[in-house]
C-alpha cells in the first residue's frame, strides 16, 4: 500500500481503457501498473498490454521503417535490438529496442507480484500490440518514405543543433544511421535545387515538389520571404498560370510594407508567407485568378519542401499548417543577433 496503493484509483465502467501521455517518461506505465494493482485486490483480473507501433516488431531489424525509428528517437538515443527473451522463449527472432528489453525483468517480476503469474508475459514483445506490419502494401514504397523520413530527421537534428536546442551527438547518431543505408542530403530531392536557387540569386530561396513531380522554387525579394514566393510560384504552376502574371497587386502590397515598416518599426518589412495568404485571400474577392490559384493551395499538402536557410518559427508554423514536409540547411538567413 505505500508504493502503487499510495495512488488514487481511477474509476471506471468500461472493460477497455486506454491509457495515453505526451511522449517518453510521462506516467502511462506507472498508471497502468497502478490500477493493475488496485484492480487486483479488488478481485477484478485485469490485464495489461501496448501499442507501440515502432520498431515494427515483425520486419528485419535493419529494414528501413525501423532505422527510421531508431532516427526519429536519436535523442533518446533508443537502438533496436533483436529481443532475447522472445528468442529464448519462442526460438523466434522479432525486433524490440534497449529501454524495453532492458526493464523488462523488473516488468515481468512487478506484474507476477502484482497479478500472481509470473508467465503473464515471456518476453517484451509479448506485451505489445502491433499489427502494422500486416498492413504493408508496398516493402518499395515503404522502405523509400523511411529514407526520406530519416533524411529529414537528419535535417532536423542539423536544425536543432545550430539554434542550441540540442547537442550534436544526436545529429551524428542520424548521420551514422544515414550512412549504414548509403544515404545522402541529396537523396531528397529538393535540396539540390532549392541550394542551387540560393547560389544563383544570392538570398534565401526554397523548393517544394508537387505531386506530379515538378519542382517549383522561390527566393527572398524586396517583397517577400522565400517561403511566400515559392508557394505562390507553386499554386501558380498547379494553376496553368503564367509565370509573368501577379496575384496579388504590387499596390496591394506596399501599403502592407509601409505599415510594417513606418509604423509598426519592423526591422524588415518583407512580407511573410501568413501576411501573403491573407493578402491573396483578399484579392481573390475580385481577382478570378487569384481566386483559382487559392483554391489550389490545398494541393501542396504531404509535398516536400527544402530551405537554404533556417525558416523563423512563424512561417514554419504556416508551413506546417499546410501540411509540407519542410527541412531546412542550418545556416541563419541574416546575421542578426537574434533569430526567431
């Protein structure tokens, strides 16, 4: 009673509960145990099991979905291992990873005390949930989205360290994952261009890969951000709509500019890519065009997206929202003291 009976016990009428938190280390375990234990000495013989849906615990250890897990948890610093304990048991090879196999002793002795069978479960893998590897279609598409995944993971981490939001190591545990699958940068491929765009104009510029497989560009201007130039030059193309042609006004435009600039005291009055859409939206109450090309912004959904430079955090969250892939080069834009 002064370990897991010292918690509340959580009520509860169904026969399935699901318990979920925000990531790593947030309680789920621990509450699971708890309410095993308070729903034992009730004499109700509940149980408990996973979902957890990486690594896949049927695939090869080093097929790609899983060194994609291994990437995404680089902080973690989580590596998959075969699991012993099910091999032992079962003379079956499946994949876990470390922090698993390596509490599972404690795990299994805490349940058997808790739930009198100490057989309850004979290895971590037991305790999970997880069909997806039922589900896979296609092991080609598959195994190039999980090269993509980690080539992006691999920005990131770049991303992250550059801005001081974490150490280097955990870019060099995705960069050593990168090249056991003989992966490059160049491997995704709108970085080659958007870098190119970047050397041939002098300032930042971006790419985005449309669906059909043209990739369209955008670069910083006295305008605008290279995030609002390369949308619009992309929902443009989407559209049939010529190069030449401006959607919004460059009179609609400077009143913008001037506000940022005169009044407000913006150190730089370039438009972002929110201030842009906002201002396309409201052309497209007269401007047919303008119209047409905003319907097509939909579109640009699960795209891939590169950056020559770092993206401030309001225009990667306007990215985001529309659903593109984005990495970035870790390098600042400017050399302003601060980055936002």
């Amino acid at each position: 009673d002064e370990g897991y009976g010292a918690n509340e016990f959580i009520r509860s009428d169904k026969p399935l509960v699901i318990v979920t938190g925000p990531g790593p280390g947030s309680g789920k375990l621990a509450t699971c145990l708890s309410q095993l234990y308070h729903e034992h000495r009730r004499g109700i013989k509940a149980g408990y099991a996973k979902f957890e849906t990486f690594p896949i615990w049927n695939l090869p250890l080093k097929h790609p979905v899983n060194v994609a897990y291994e990437a995404a948890t680089a902080d973690l610093k989580d590596v998959n291992m075969i699991d012993p304990f099910h091999l032992e048991a079962y003379g079956k090879t499946t994949v876990n990873y470390n922090r698993d196999i390596e509490v599972f002793p404690v795990l299994k002795t805490i349940l058997g005390k808790i739930t009198g069978n100490s057989a309850l479960y004979r290895s971590p893998t037991d305790m999970g949930v997880n069909m997806a590897g039922y589900s896979i279609l296609s092991d080609e598409v598959v195994r190039e989205a999980s090269c993509q995944e980690i080539i992006r993971r691999y920005y990131h981490g770049l991303c992250d360290y550059k801005q001081g939001l974490a150490d280097k190591e955990t870019a060099q545990r995705v960069g050593l994952i990168m090249s056991e699958l003989n992966l490059s940068p160049m491997d995704r491929k709108v970085v080659g261009p958007a870098l190119e765009k970047a050397r041939a104009s002098g300032v930042p510029s971006m790419a985005i890969r449309l669906e059909d497989g043209r990739i369209i560009t955008g670069r910083t201007t006295c305008l605008m951000s290279a995030a609002s130039s390369m949308v619009l030059n992309a929902i443009k193309a989407l559209c049939g709509i010529a190069d030449e042609i401006h959607l919004i006004s460059e009179i609609a435009l400077r009143p913008i500019i001037q506000l940022k600039e005169k009044i407000l005291r913006h150190k730089s009055p370039v438009l972002q890519l929110e201030e842009v859409l906002i201002a396309l939206s409201l052309s497209a109450a007269t401007n047919p065009t303008a119209q047409l090309a905003l319907t097509r912004l939909e579109a640009l959904r699960c795209c891939e997206v590169h950056s020559s430079n770092l993206v401030n955090k309001a225009e990667e969250g306007v990215l985001r929202e529309l659903g593109v892939h984005l990495t970035c080069e870790p390098e600042f834009p400017t050399k302003d003291l601060y980055f936002v």
